[in-house]
C-alpha cells in the first residue's frame, strides 16, 4: 500500500509540474509572437468607413490612426502596429506586431467575402 501512495504521490507532483510548465510556456508564447490584435470576421468595416489615401484605405485597431494615416500619406515609413490596408473590399492587409512574420515584413493578409451585412474571411 505503501509503495502505491508514492508512485500516486509522485504522479501527481509531476502532473502539477507539468501544468506550471504548460501554463508558463503558453505566457511566454504570447509575449513572443502570438497575435496580440484578435482579427474574426466582425475586424472588418465596410472600406467607405476607413480613411481614403492617395487611392487606397487605412484604418488601424489599435487606435493609433493617426499614424496610420501618416505613413500612408508620406508614402513612406513604418505603419505602426493595427494598421489595416485595403485597395478593393475582398481583399486587406494588417499589420502584425514586430516578429510575427519576417517573411513579409510583419502584415497578415486576408482574402474576404464582403456583401451589406458584413464580411466574412474566407483565407488567411
């Protein structure tokens, strides 16, 4: 009985263990590169209600369109994080925070399925 309760007792501390370990490794993965801005299909506004620059429109979710609209506007520079870019409705660009994708440079791009009552992701 004796030798039950320490295998038991000993399964348990490691379960615990793991548990620490999983939750610090989930902390940890977003602090390095999950995506901090959730974007479902309710992120995207009809394009007429996004600010319209030299031909294309800009919006920015994390509240810093100013910015966005600076960048956009200069031509140049670095569009500050939450930055949504689009030219025709089905079809956007965000920017990402630093590291999520180097390949292209930080955007996420979308394909979107856009009618009157909203859109609808159709590929990331």
């Amino acid at each position: 009985m004796k030798s039950t309760f320490v295998r038991l007792s000993t399964t348990v501390k490691f379960s615990g263990l793991a548990a620490i370990l999983f939750f610090i490794g989930y902390v940890q993965a977003d602090e390095m590169g999950e995506r901090k801005i959730k974007v479902d299909d309710s992120t995207f506004k009809c394009i007429l209600k996004m600010t319209a620059v030299r031909g294309f429109f800009v919006d920015n979710l994390a509240g810093d369109l100013a910015g966005a609209v600076a960048v956009a506007q200069a031509g140049k520079g670095e569009y500050p994080e939450g930055t949504v870019l689009q030219l025709i409705p089905n079809e956007a660009m965000i920017k990402r925070q630093k590291g999520f994708s180097p390949e292209t440079n930080d955007w996420e791009f979308f394909a979107l399925e856009s009618d009157k009552n909203g859109s609808k992701i159709v590929r990331r």
